[in-house]
C-alpha cells in the first residue's frame, strides 16, 4: 500500500511533505493566524460587554444596512451577471474582447478610488445623479448608493464563475429542445438554468460576502449617517479603530459576528451548490 499522500507517477513539483509544509504554514499566517486574533481580543471583553456593544442601535443598523444592501446588490448581480455571461458567451460583436476585459475591472481598481467616482458620478451635480433627481430618485448618501456600489464591486464574481460554464455547454442541448417544441423559457428552466445554477450560487455567495465586509467603494457614496441609517459595519469597526481611544476589543468583536456571519452564509450556499451538483450530473 502507498503512504496517503502520495501521488501515482510522477509529478511536477516533488514531495508531498515540504509543499504540504509550506501550504499549511503559508495558511496559518495569511488566514488562520489573523483570524485567531480577532477571536482573541474579542474574548477579552466579558459576555456583557459583548452582547451591550453588538446590540447597541448604531451596530444593530449597521449590520442591517451591510446584510440588507448587499443582498439586494448580489441579487441584482445574479440577474445581470447571467445577462452578461450569455451575451459574452453566445454572442461574437465588436468590442467584445474589450468588455470581456473590463468585466474584472473592479477587481483591479482600487476600491477607494471607485467610491469616490461613483459618488461624483450619483451625487446631486453628478451626470448619472442629476438624471434620477428628475425623477425623483436620490442615489448618494443614501442605500441605494450603497446597492450600487456594492453591484460595482460585485458582478465580476458572478460573471466569472458562470462563464466557463455555458462555454461548455453545448448548443445541441438547446437545439434538440427547439426541435421537441419546447419554448425558449421551458428550455432555460429545462435544461440551462440546472446548469448555471451551482455556479451562480457560487458567484452571489461570494459577492454577498464582499459587499456585506466592504468598506472602500461604499465609505463615501454612504453618507454614514447614522441618523438616515447608512453607516455599514466597516465604518463602525474603522470609528473604534481610528477615535481617539482605540477600542481594539470592540473592533474585534463586531468583526468577530461579521466573520460568523459571512461564514454561515458562505457554508449554507456551499451546501446548496453540492446538491445543486450531485443533482445537475445525477
């Protein structure tokens, strides 16, 4: 019998111990160490503290704002993510490989530096921000400027994980459903939709998370008003950080239910994506 962890032939890059190694350590450091920390100045305050300063009304709404605002964004991300992914898939136009390209934009901009774009952009003396106060709609400092940028920052995860998808399903599937009758809409339901799902599960579980723990594109076009209820939970940790009496422990601790938060969510829609599967390939 072969050692677990061994592989059969040969491979490129040798020993399964030292990469191993350098893997569990390289984690350690990056993620699970950090992580630790948080954990660890947020036990120094005693579980009165803890349940006083999480259900204080400032935190209470900010978390509402954060979870509320971006799952709003990460379902309009899933509508138009599949949107886009088709068109760039299916479709072969003029310009295509330069909006294929700029799909990852926010990936590579610096999220500060789209907040304060998007602000100028849907501000009251802004292009786009002029054109919604003639019909009555308000985009910055308020939610729904939040909602945008979280939509900005967030539709490439879902573009992303849905495209190499449709690029292997085969046009035949759709063909043969035309064939038998079937209506566009029973063929996406039929036969597409199973497909794309697990994938666009993915992708919105991943832009929920990013705009629920986003701070740089939504610090500016928020507001922070705590009174109009536009402060996000990034800002309240960063006002304990940055006050005049650093409140580590608190930091700590309203990032410590952000991490349960975002990891339950992430675990849930996991699962959902593993039974989507086993389902799609059953």
């Amino acid at each position: 019998m072969k050692k677990a962890g061994r592989r059969k032939g040969k491979v490129v890059i040798p020993g399964f111990g030292i990469t191993m190694g350098i893997t569990v350590s390289m984690l350690s450091i990056l993620i699970l160490i950090p992580l630790a920390s948080v954990m660890a100045y947020s036990f120094k305050m005693s579980p009165f503290e803890f349940v006083k300063l999480i259900t204080k009304p400032g935190v209470v709404n900010a978390f509402a704002t954060s979870i509320g605002c971006a799952f709003v964004a990460a379902v309009i991300n899933a509508v138009f993510g599949v949107m886009i992914a088709w068109v760039l898939v299916r479709y072969d136009f003029f310009g295509k490989r330069f909006i294929d390209g700029i799909i990852e934009l926010p990936f590579a901009l610096p999220t500060a530096v789209a907040g304060i774009t998007l602000t100028k952009m849907y501000s009251d003396n802004g292009f786009l921000g002029k054109a919604l106060e003639r019909i009555g709609i308000k985009a910055a400092y308020t939610k729904i400027g939040i909602i945008i940028a979280m939509v900005f920052i967030g539709i490439p995860f879902v573009v992303r994980a849905i495209q190499p998808v449709l690029e292997k399903l085969p046009k035949s599937c759709e063909e043969a459903g035309l064939m038998l009758g079937a209506s566009r809409a029973v063929i996406f339901r039929k036969i597409i939709f199973p497909e794309i799902m697990p994938p666009l599960l993915t992708g919105f579980g991943l832009a929920l998370a990013r705009g629920i723990g986003e701070y740089g594109s939504v610090i500016y076009i928020s507001g922070n008003s705590e009174k109009n209820k536009t402060q996000v939970v990034s800002y309240i940790i960063m006002q304990k950080l940055n006050s005049g009496n650093v409140d580590y422990e608190g930091a700590a601790a309203i990032a410590l239910i952000l991490l349960i938060i975002s990891f339950i969510m992430l675990f849930a829609i996991n699962i959902v994506q593993h039974v989507a599967s086993k389902r799609t390939s059953a």
